[in-house]
C-alpha cells in the first residue's frame, strides 16, 4: 500500500505522463495502483471509477499539478543532469502560471473599467437635474470673484494674535476662581452683590471645559491653606473684577462680530448691487416674506363669512401714547420712517409694515409705485409727510382714528424678515379736540389684532414713568394671560435708571416679577436721547454706550441677550418665523374648507352663470353702455327734427298764443297788427326762443338716451345693472355743458327766420292754414273745458250722472249767461269789460238774486271773451284758404287780409329751421360729447371702488367676490407654504 504524499506514490503519479521528454505514453488504468485511480477520477473530473477517461496526459498533469507535492530528489544514480532536467520543468511550470496571470490581469482591468462606468452613470442619473437653478448663481459672480482682491479681504480680517488677545485670560480666572468656589460653598453668604454672581458660576463650573477641573482642584487647595480673613476682605473686590473683565470681553466680542456683520453686509450689498442689472432681464422670484405680506393685504380686504378668519401670524405693536412704539419699530426697520411729534397722537390709523432684506434701503407703499430712498433725507421726509396724509384721509370726518390699515413694505441690507403692525398708542383720557369715542375705538382696534391667536404682541411699556400708570399691561394680559406669544420691551431704560432711586425696580419689571403680565421674553432698550433730529446710527451707538457703561447690565440685573434693540430685533423674526411655520398650514386648511362651501352655493343658486366679481360685472355693464350711447348715432335726421319740432312748439306755444297773437290779432287794423307783431317777435327772439330751443334739445338728447337704455333693458339684460346705468345717466347729463357759442348761433338763425314774410307757394300757405286751426283749436278746446269746470255740470250730466253745481258754480252760471248775453248784442266787443258793463252784469245778477263780485265778473268775461275770439279766428282762418292769391297780388281787402296765417307760418318756418339747425348741432357735437362723458363718468366710477359696491349689489354679486377672494388667498397661501418648505 502506499500512503498519501509518499515518494513511492509520488514517483507513480509522476510517471503516468512525462512532458519534459515531449513523449506521451497511454498506461492503461486498471494496472494503478487504486489510490492513483482515485487520485486520477478525482481531479480528471470523471466521476465513474469505471469509466475509462478521455482527457489527455497534459490535461493530467494540470490536475494534478494542483496537489501539493515537492519537488523530487534526483535518485542517486542520475547525476546532475538529472536534477537540471527537474529544475527546468520547474521553471517552465512558473512561466506558464505567469502568462496565465496577465491574463487575469487584464480581463479585470476591463472588467472593472465597466463596471465602474456603469456606476458612474448610474449615480449620475440618481442625481437632481440643477438646470433650472443657475440663475441663482448668475455669471457675473465667477466674474465678481475674480474682481475681489484677496489679499485685501485676507488684512481685513482679524489677525490671530489679535483673536488670542480678545480671549479671557484662563489662567487668571483659574487663580480667581478659588474665591468664586468658596463664595458659592455652603454656609457662606456675602450678600446680595454675591448673589448676583450665582450665574457666573454656572458659566464658569462647566464640565466640559478641562482647564477649568484642573483649576478648580488647584483653588481647593488653596482655599483650603489660606486665611479665612484675608478671603472675607479681597473676595468682593475680585469678583468684581473678574466681572468687570468678562464684561470687557464680551464687549470686545460683540464689536467684533458687529464689525465682521458690517464688512458682510458691505459685501453682501456689492454683490446684490451687480446682480441689479442682471436679475431684471430674468423673472424675478418674489421673497418668501413678500408673498406672505401679499396674503397679509389680501386678508385685510377680505369681508370673512363662513366663520372664516384671519389667523395668520403677524407682530402687533401695542403700547401706551408716547411710550416709544414707534421709535422701536424705526429701529428694526433703521429708518425714521414714521412722522413724531411732541405729546400728541402721530399714529391714527394701523401701519402694516413689511420688513424684507434688499440691496438698497427703500420703502414703498402697496399701492403706489414710487420707491423712496430711505438715506436720503428728503425722500425721508417726503415718506413721513405721504404717510401723515393718509393716516388723516383714512379718518372719518367727527373720528380721531380709523381702522383702515396703511400697507408700506421697507428693504434694506441686514433687515430682519418680518411683519409688524403699529397701532395707535392707548390712551387712558380723550383730551379736547378728540372724537368722544376714542379711547373705546383705540381698544376695538388694539383688541381686534390681538385676538388673533396666532398674532405676537410685542408690548411697549415706557420705562421712564411709573409701571402702575401702564394701560396696555392689562390689555394684554386679557388677550394673553398664559404669555405664550407676549414679547415686553421697556424703552427709555436710560431715563429710567436716572430716575429711579432703586435700579432693582428694572430688574423685576425685565424678569417678569413686577407685573401680572406674562410674557416669551423680555427686552430692555434705548431708542435715543428725546431729540428728533438723530440717526439711527447715532442712536445705536449712544444705545451701546450706554449698556456698556451702565450697572445694570454689569451687575448682573440685565442679562447681555436681553438688551439693544438688535437682540430684540433677532428674537422676534425667529418667534415670527416659528409660528408662521406652525400655523399657516392650518390656515390654508381652513380657506380650503370655506371655499369648498362657497363653491357649493354658488353651484346650487346660480348653475348656469359665470362667477363673475363685482369688477368684471362692471366692465359688462360698460360695454352694453357704451353701445347704448353709440346707439345714438344711429337715429335718422327725420326722427330728430320731428321729436324737436314737436317738442320746441309744445314749449312756446302758450307764450306765442298769448303774449304775441292775442294782443295783435285784438287790433283793428293790419299795420298795428304787424308792428305789434314785429315788436314781439324781436324781443322775444332776443331774450327767450334761444334759450328754450337749447333746453328742448338737451331734454330730447336725455329723453333718447333713457330710451335706449330703457329698449336694451328688455333684450334680455342683466336687472343687476340698473342702479349702475341709472347712475351713469344721472351724472353724465349732470356733467355735460351744452355749447355756449352755438346760443348766438342759433339766436341770429332764428331773427332771419322770423324776419321773412313772403311765402312763396300755394302748399307753403295751405300748409300754415292747417298749423293755424290745429293750434286755435286745441286752445279753443282748453277755454271750453276751463268754462266748463267753473260753471259745472249742464242739465244732461245733471240727470245722468248725478252730480249737482256747486253754489261757486251756480254763480259762475249766472254770470256766464249774462256775459254770453252781451257778447250776442255786441258780436265785435273787445277784449276788455268797462267798469260800467260791469256795473251793469252785477245789477243784473243782483235783481235775480245773486250777488257776485266784480272780480268774478272780469275773471269769467276773460274765458268767455277768449273763447268767443277762437272761435271768430277760426272762421276767418277758412275764409283765408282762398286767400292767396289776393296775398300774392298784394290786394287789399278787409275781409281777406290773412296777416295771421303770416305770422303762424313765420312761426312754423322758424320752428323747421330751429329743429334742423339743433338736430345737426346734436348729431355733430352733442351726441360725441356725451359719450365722452359717459366714458369719463364709467372710468371715475371704476376707480371708485366704493361707488362700485353701492351700484353692483346683490348675493350673487358678494358670492363671486368671496369666492375669488378665498382662491386667491388660497393659492397665495399654497405659494408661499412651498416656497416655505423650499426653505427649510
């Protein structure tokens, strides 16, 4: 048997095949030994020992050469040519393992490459497309840091050494801070002075800080061999001085910063100053706190239904008169903004003001486009005055202050984000020359911004009086009694430490003691001198100066974070911010909800209409008023003429009857009848015809135009409009002026007309005959029904109606009958009664039995006589048919002379004249210029935002406004609720 590894075993596998030789021999299986065939089936891959294998000598040998085998010793008798023999197929055997490892080698290498690559693009796909952000990083800026010296910005830095020199002195306060420890060990008490120090120790006993255990270690030693007396004399004073030096530090420390914040706010204004040319010519994003500010003024118009309020954050200013409200919002927003004066009310109305971060410190008012440059001084008085006009526009005349909220936005380098409300300070009396309302109306207002429960108050209390004489701590303390979104601040804290005999006072009003109030923080902060002519510089270095110098910060009653107006400007943007991104959410949530439920009405009242808002409702209701005024244009010559003709007789008719053809025609002869005639037509033309020609034109105008409107009305328009075209009618005859000139015009036309008396042909006469009788018999017809009514009912309505005469009627009877009677024997009577006939009539009457007054008599005989004359007139007007020709001849004949029919067609050729001459000064000028009144009266209308609410009126009117209202808060709200998020 031979064992594994032996060298018998090994000379046996060995000679199976002998590849040095280049020599195959075939040996056949079944004479191996057993454990060769094993070996042999093992690394053959044949698995049946049966099975004869059919692989080759060489594919033998690499089987096997995997067993680990040493090299054999050449046998004794083969010398050394044997052994070199072996030692070559050894090194055969190396290269051959050499050539096959290049090509692992390089089969990895490629493999690798790809699979590297496809990781790479892989990962190159996984990351976001940033394309569409490279405006954020504008080409100028590669070129703007090319431009920026280095080596500049590098000396302008802080050195070092210089950085080493600001830090405290470890190994110092190591040697102090013995004492420390043995003032704060138990049993010993210096003081209240030493109490104070209880927060130094805190800072200083911090168990991170190495240095500190080693010299705290060191200091109880010390403590432990030094003299108790000597301890109790030096430990005030090194405490002191060791305050003393922290205080020195942290100063150092803050201007240090507020030097570095100055040169990064200097770099920060170059750089958005060369990015001003560029970000115009691309779409300019608005800010994160802009958009806020636009749902903020979108809100303040916005009449809540549905139980829908506004909730969104904002910071209220609230505080006593003078006690520094505005002062300490002009300090946030760095500018001198607001208008002051000495003790009495400067701000009458809310103040929205939108802090914002910018290139250039401006301000601008929501509603006007003119930016004004808040470091000039002019442009800075220019914005105090704009802002005292509106707050007085904005007070109802007999008020003192208005609820109406003046929207400005300020920008500016290192402005905090935020938006503050200033209100009009509390008052605690209404003085002479104030609404008797007003203290009532400050706290509505107050009141109302403060419930928001999402609003922070920032309360202002004035230092430098007497805390118990402060209204507005109890206000707020009943808006917010758990003080979770109350910030105090005490102004004037200057003044109060000059004057109060006991600066502690500071300490307990500043820590929250003093006060039922509660509140999230507390300030204290100097916001100048009294004096107003300074800058906001110059206040923030008298401010620092004073709590660098002051002992209230320096004995430890204030604390370093509670004082300046920087610091308070830092905390109320974060607590702003904070509850901005805790509540808006829940606010959109909400306007989602109510136009949910506006949608649902409007669907269910008004299906088949469109929502159309009050101001896209008024530009319908101009349009179809516009084409009613154009309408105008459209009525014929034909219709004009006639309606004025008609119109200009119906006027002067009674005066042309009365005052001119009655007292003419009474004469007896035609000469007098002519020059009375002539004489009347003159003055008459010179003082009257023009002016009541222009007044018929003007109403026929009016007439026309309400017609039109009237036609248009009924061709299926909306009845939401009447109020509104009712009023546009109204004023625009009110406004519209007829042509002063075309008055002399027309009154020269008129005096030709009148003037010539020559008719020229037969129709022209027949035609002034026919406007004669027309005329005399509706004024015979108007005397009789005048008689009629005063003498009563004749005997046949008498009996068949029932009705009886009156005893006025009675004699009214009578004395007509009697008159009747004289004018039957004098048929050519004039027009006059003498004295004597009357006399007479009444003695008549009398002897009758009925007794009458003269007066009675002369009014009836008017009637009578008047009527008699009508009728004579029309007689003779029949006898004129046949007329002409005697006129044309120019015969005289008593009984043919027609003077009368001359003179009604003088009338009529002046009222033909009179209608065209109107009608073409209507068609060319007066018709254009009402529409163009019109148009004015429309544009006035639609800049009148409330004019537009008391004509368009109606639910359907108020449901198409809230429901654009609340889409557009909501989508303001989505809007800036990503933009938000973007942020985070």
């Amino acid at each position: 048997m031979l064992r594994v590894g032996s060298k018998a075993a090994c000379m046996a596998c060995r000679n199976l095949v002998s590849t040095n030789m280049g020599v195959r021999f075939r040996v056949p299986l079944q004479k191996l030994h057993p454990l060769s065939r094993a070996i042999h089936h093992r690394y053959s891959g044949n698995t049946n020992p049966q099975r004869p294998p059919h692989r080759t000598a060489a594919r033998y040998f690499t089987s096997m050469s995997r067993l680990p085998m040493r090299p054999p010793k050449p046998p004794p008798g083969s010398g050394g040519q044997n052994y070199q023999q072996q030692r070559n197929f050894w090194v055969a055997r190396l290269a051959a393992r050499l050539l096959k490892l290049r090509y692992i080698l390089l089969g990895s290498a490629v493999g690798g490459g790809y699979t590297a690559k496809k990781t790479y693009e892989e990962w190159k796909d996984m990351l976001p497309d940033f394309s569409e952000y490279n405006w954020v990083i504008p080409d100028f800026v590669w070129e703007l840091s090319e431009q920026i010296d280095l080596d500049k910005l590098a000396k302008a830095l802080p050195e070092m050494e210089e950085i080493a020199k600001l830090l405290p002195d470890l190994d110092k306060i190591g040697e102090n801070f013995t004492f420390i420890k043995s003032l704060l060990s138990p049993g010993v008490s210096l003081g209240s002075e030493v109490k104070g120090a209880s927060g130094l120790h805190l800072l200083l006993d911090t168990p991170g800080n190495p240095s500190l255990k080693a010299t705290d270690s060191s200091a109880a030693a010390a403590h432990d061999g030094s003299d108790k007396q000597y301890r109790k004399s030096s430990d005030k004073e090194r405490l002191d001085q060791l305050q003393e030096e922290l205080l020195r530090t942290q100063l150092k420390y803050q201007r240090m910063l507020e030097r570095l914040e100055k040169e990064n706010k200097e770099l920060r204004k170059v750089v958005l100053q060369k990015d001003d040319k560029g970000i115009h010519q691309r779409k300019v994003k608005k800010s994160l706190i802009d958009l806020y500010s636009e749902v903020l003024d979108i809100l303040s118009d916005y009449d809540a239904n549905y139980n829908t309020q506004d909730h969104l954050p904002r910071v209220v200013v609230v505080g006593d008169q003078s006690a520094g409200k505005t002062s300490v919002l002009e300090m946030i927003a760095q500018a001198r903004i607001f208008p002051r004066g000495s003790g009495e009310m400067m701000t009458r109305s809310p103040v929205k003001v939108t802090l914002s971060e910018g290139p250039h410190h401006v301000a601008m008012f929501k509603d006007s486009g003119r930016e004004f440059d808040l470091t000039k001084e002019e442009d800075l008085a220019a914005l105090r005055h704009e802002i005292e006009l509106r707050m007085r526009k904005s007070v109802k005349e007999g008020q003192t202050v208005s609820s109406e909220t003046i929207s400005l936005s300020v920008k500016g380098p290192g402005i905090q984000r935020m938006v503050l409300v200033d209100l009009p300070g509390v008052i605690s009396t209404v003085t002479t020359g104030m609404a008797s309302d007003t203290k009532e109306t400050i706290f509505s207002i107050s009141k109302a911004y403060m419930q928001n429960p999402n609003a922070i108050i920032l309360c202002i209390q004035d230092g430098s009086v007497d805390a118990e004489r402060s209204i507005v701590t109890d206000l707020v303390s009943q808006m917010d009694p758990q003080g979770k979104r109350t910030i105090f601040v005490l102004t004037k804290v200057d003044l109060a430490e000059k004057n109060l005999a006991s600066p502690s006072r500071i300490q307990q009003i500043v820590e929250g003691k003093l006060f039922p109030m509660k509140a999230l923080g507390y300030f204290a902060v100097v916001t100048g001198k009294g004096s107003t002519g300074e800058s906001i510089d110059s206040i923030k270095d008298y401010e620092e100066d004073f709590f660098q110098n002051s002992r209230l910060l320096r004995d430890g009653m204030l604390k370093a974070h509670q004082v300046t107006t920087k610091n308070l400007s830092l905390a109320v943007s974060d607590c702003f911010w904070k509850m901005v991104r805790e509540s808006v959410e829940q606010q959109a949530d909400v306007f989602k909800a109510s136009r949910f439920n506006l949608e649902t009405e409007w669907k269910n009242n008004y299906p088949r209409l469109r929502e159309l808002d009050r101001n896209e409702l008024f530009e319908k209701a101009k349009n179809e008023i516009l084409d009613e005024v154009i309408s105008l244009s459209q009525v014929t010559p034909q219709h004009w003429e006639a309606i004025l003709q008609k119109k200009l007789w119906e006027r002067v008719s009674t005066h042309v009857i009365e005052n001119i053809y009655l007292p003419a025609a009474q004469t007896m002869d035609s000469g007098t009848f002519n020059t009375t005639v002539d004489i009347k037509l003159k003055q008459w033309t010179d003082k009257q015809l023009p002016n009541k020609a222009l007044e018929v034109a003007w109403e026929t105008l009016q007439e026309e135009f309400a017609r039109f409107m009237a036609e248009y009305k009924g061709k299926d328009q909306d009845d939401i409009f009447d109020k509104l075209k009712e009023a546009v009618k109204d004023e625009s005859i009110k406004r519209h002026k007829w042509n002063e000139r075309a008055m002399d015009s027309l009154r020269v036309i008129q005096h030709n007309a009148l003037e010539d008396r020559s008719i020229t042909d037969k129709p022209q006469w027949d035609a002034a005959i026919q406007f004669m009788e027309e005329t005399l018999q509706s004024r015979l017809k108007d005397t009789e029904s005048v008689i009629k009514d005063m003498v009563g009912p004749d005997w046949k309505q008498r009996w068949l109606n029932w009705r009886n005469r009156t005893p006025d009627q009675h004699i009214r009877n009578e004395t007509k009958n009697e008159l009747d009677r004289l004018l039957k024997l004098h048929d050519d009577h004039t027009a006059y009664l003498a004295n004597d006939e009357v006399t007479t009539v009444r003695k008549n009457l009398e002897g009758r039995g009925v007794e009458v007054d003269p007066v009675l008599i002369k009014d009836t005989w008017h009637q009578l006589y008047r009527r008699h004359f009508l009728q004579k007139a029309l007689s003779h007007c029949s006898l004129c048919k046949r007329g002409f020709y005697y006129y044309q001849r120019h015969f005289v004949d008593s009984e043919l002379e027609c003077n009368d029919v001359v003179l009604f067609w003088r009338i009529q050729r002046m009222l033909v004249i009179t209608a065209n001459t109107l009608r073409q000064q209507l068609t060319n000028t007066e018709v254009r210029r009402l529409e163009k009144n019109v148009k004015e009266v429309l544009d006035d209308f639609g800049e009148d935002m409330e004019k537009k609410t008391q004509l368009i009126t109606g639910r359907r009117v108020q449901l198409a406004e809230d429901l654009k209202k609340v889409r557009e808060i909501q989508e303001k709200l989505e809007a800036f609720i990503e933009a938000l998020h973007k942020e985070k």
